[in-house]
C-alpha cells in the first residue's frame, strides 16, 4: 500500500511539473536573443560558482567517480559549454539564402523530458539545462534514484538562476519522488514535445517508443588500437588518463586495448611504468566475475571505483600506485567478459598481428556493445587514420583520450553530455548533441521559378489522320461491310 500511495504520488508530481513547465515554456517562447543570453550566462555563472560543492555532493550520495574530475565536468558542462554555443543562433532568422530565396527561422521545441542518469548527474543536468534554454525550451527531468539529491540540487539551482535573470518560474523543473509510472507519464504526457535521454538501453529504449521525438544515447564499448607508428609513452599516457578520469564512468572512456606483436613488450612496459597491472588468468576471472551481474550488466557497486576497491571485491591485493586494471582477452562475446563495456577503472588487453586484424577486432568489439559511439587510435600515420574511419561509428578519436576527446574537452568536437550514435546505434542523431538539435526551423520560401506561362515539360498532342487518310479508311469500311453481305454474315 505504501509503494502504491507513493507511485500516486510521485505522478501526480509529474503531471504538475509538466503543466508549470509548458506554461513556462510558452512564455519563454517569446523572448528574444539577449534576454535567452541574459539568462544563460547567469546560469553559468551559478554552476561555476557551484561546481565544487555538486561534484562532492555527487560523490558523497553515488560513490562513482573522483571530485575533482566532477568538478571539471561541471565547468565543461557550463563555462566550455558556453564559449562554445555562445554565437549559436537559436533565435529568430538563423540564415538566409539570398540565391534561393530562402530565409530560415528558428522555432523552439517547447517543454523538454530530460533522463539523468547515475554515473554523471550533476554535468549532465547542467547541460541539459542550458542548451534547452539555449533553444527557448523548459526543460522537466527524471532523475536516477541512486542520484536524487545531487540531480535535484543541481536543477533547483538551475532553475533559480534562471529565474533570477528572468525566465518565468518552473522553467526548469525535477521529480522529487522518481518512480518509473512518473517517467512514463512524462515521456507520454501531451505537455512534453521532446524526450533527451542519457543513461542505460532499456531506459533509452523506453524514451524511442514513447510515441514522441527523442534524442538518446547508446552505450561506448570504445576499443583504442595503438598502432606500430604511435608515439607508446604519449598513446599509453592519454589511454590512463582518460580511463582514470572519474573512474571510467564517461561512455566515451576506453575499453580494450589493442597492440601488434611487433610493440607488444613495449606498450606493456610502458603501461607497467605509467601505474597498469596486468592481471593474470585467474585475477583476471575473479575481478570479471565481480563486474558484472545477471550476464553484462555492469555490477552498480563496481561502477566508477579504484582498482583497489574493485581488488579487495575481488580478493586481490592491489597496491596504492596502480592507476588501472589490465586482463587480456582471446576473443569476443560470450566468454569474455571484459570485452563488454566497463564502466570503472579495467580495460581488456589484445594482441594481434597487423592493422588488418586490428580493424577486424575493433569491428567485432564495437558490435559487442558499442556500434555508432567512437574508436580511438593512436598513430602518425594519416592513411592509417582514414582506414580506421571506416569502422562502424561517428567519432574516430585520434592520439587523445577518448574520454576528453568525445565529449569535446581534447578536440575540436562540441562539448556535450549526451553523444549521438547515429541510426547504427539506435539514436536519431550521430552528433554530439547541443542547442541546434533542440530547434524547429521555419523556412520563407519566394517563388523564383515562372510556373505560369507553361509546363517545363512538354506534352506530345495525339496526330489525327488528315482528310486523304480519313476517306481511305471510309472506303475500306465499305468494301468490309459489302464482302459481310455476300457471304450472309452481316
């Protein structure tokens, strides 16, 4: 009786939610471009100031991650995210073919559902917080339970420093009693225009159906391939600082290592000197059947943990200076475990022959789990590059951190939390997702092309027999019809 009364609860707080946020939306609607600005810098300004204390609060309530990581992804989620959708044009006339006659106007979306998940809560709602401003969007999120009060803390603060610079009230809104019948109602709610869905298959899945537009993730599963080229103490260098960057809980954070024969020794030399241990065959089957749970499921306890903490679950004694967890692998699948994704502080380790075999592996490894997200490669050759760019995803890394480099801290790419993977991976974006995915686009179209004077394509007439022809034919008929009668046919 009690999870009932709560599941009531808790949707009748999503049905509020909602209609605050659509009328909020509405107003917000017709603001123009300095006031949205107005209203995102102060925005940013909140959650840099707050960055810190979300970071630890994020910590304390999962226990995933470091906070000084955290506290970084805040600010790439704010501050970056700023400098870099700043002269994004969401508002009003977006672009204008004067060639064409075409002016494009940008319309927003309305009210936004966004999913929060667990491994990165309080960046996660920034983002998403500022980029539906951004596009002149509300915004109305789910949070993930294990994550309640750091989501929570992070809208409410959001929401305040909207308001504050003068966006209507409710603007920014979050369930306080998460509940899967309130994420329903949210997601099939006529007051939602949008789904933006960050956090695990089934829950993305759930937003694809919910008979509306969404924006989902899929999971990484990233294999890195260090190629005979590499600069090894720089490929291995990113490779530990991008697994060890909040304790692997970003998607885009390597999975599994791959190395030719020729550079083997050297790149486990090198991974040795910079804090990896290399697992053996049996530490590697204890901490693998820590990881997971009913089949691939990542173990949530091991999510986002030390190799220290996930030894002593395993019943390995790992000392204080190693950084990662290394166990190679002879295959793909079933039977091997760590090919799967991992969401903390492991990486599987292969050996192959040549780039062919690499290419192979990497293909197999991302349709492990991984199709659409991104391959990271390490090289200096640039034809080797534009091998690898065929693998079967939308981000090819190259000598970064695929962590830093898929979220747009190392490249070039749009920072963003939420990472599109394409048709290939169930997602309606290949994009890092930010503001220009949030907008309808109106188009003024001028007529350019004279449809009046006559058709563009010609239209043969039928030829009619001349009079000759006609008189020719009469006679034949005549001729027919007095043979008919002679033979008493007709």
């Amino acid at each position: 009786m009690e999870n009932y009364d709560y599941d009531i609860q808790s949707v009748h707080e999503a049905r509020v939610l909602a209609r605050t946020g659509k009328a909020a939306a509405n107003i917000l609607a017709g603001y123009d471009a300095e006031q949205i600005d107005k209203i995102v810098q102060n925005m940013v300004r909140v959650a840099e100031a707050n960055a810190a204390e979300l970071a630890a609060l994020a910590v304390e309530e999962t226990g995933f991650g470091k906070i000084e990581d955290k506290i970084f992804k805040n600010r790439l989620a704010s501050t970056e995210l700023y400098e870099s959708i700043r002269d994004t044009k969401t508002i009003g006339v977006i672009r204008e073919d004067k060639t064409n006659q075409i002016i494009e106007i940008a319309e927003p979306v309305g009210l936004l559902m966004g999913i929060i998940p667990s491994t990165n809560p309080t960046s996660t709602t920034i983002f998403k917080s500022i980029i539906a401003i951004k596009s002149r969007n509300g915004i109305i999120f789910s949070p993930h339970p294990s994550a309640l009060k750091s989501i929570m803390r992070t809208a409410e603060l959001m929401n305040a420093a909207a308001v504050e610079a003068g966006a209507p009230e409710g603007i920014i809104g979050c369930v306080s009693k998460p509940s899967m019948p309130a994420t329903q109602e949210l997601m099939k709610g006529d007051e939602i225009a949008m789904i933006i869905a960050t956090g695990g298959s089934a829950m993305v899945k759930s937003a694809y159906s919910a008979g509306k537009p969404a924006l989902g993730v899929g999971p990484g599963n990233v294999p890195t391939y260090i190629e005979r080229t590499a600069d090894i103490p720089k490929a291995v260098a990113n490779i530990i600082s991008s697994k060890t960057f909040d304790n692997g809980t970003i998607c885009a954070s390597e999975q599994s290592v791959i190395v030719e024969e020729c550079i083997r020794s050297q790149v486990i030399e090198e991974f040795q000197r910079q804090g990896g241990y290399f697992m053996n065959q049996e530490e590697t089957a204890k901490v693998a059947a820590k990881l997971f749970v009913k089949g691939h499921a990542m173990n949530s306890r091991l999510v986002g943990r030390s190799p220290q903490v996930i030894g002593e679950a395993a019943g390995i004694r790992i000392s204080a200076e190693v950084k990662v967890l290394l166990g190679e692998q002879q295959g793909v699948g079933e039977g091997f475990p760590l090919s799967y994704e991992k969401l903390t502080t492991v990486l599987a380790f292969y050996t192959i022959k040549d780039w062919r075999e690499a290419c192979d592996l990497g293909n197999r490894l991302l349709r492990n789990g991984g199709v659409g997200h991104s391959f990271s490669i390490h090289t200096q050759n640039h034809d080797m590059v534009m091998e690898f760019a065929q693998q079967p995803v939308f981000r090819i890394l190259v000598n970064t951190g695929s962590t830093q480099g898929g979220v747009g801290a190392s490249t070039g790419l749009a920072p963003s939390f939420t990472l599109g993977c394409g048709t290939w991976g169930g997602s309606a974006t290949s994009d890092n997702v930010g503001p220009q995915h949030l907008i309808n686009i109106k188009r003024v179209a001028y007529g350019i092309k004279d449809c009046t004077a006559r058709s563009p394509y010609p239209v043969s007439s039928p030829q009619l027999p001349n009079q000759q022809e006609n008189a020719m034919l009469l006679n034949l008929v005549d001729e027919l019809v007095s043979i008919l009668q002679k033979s008493g046919d007709c």
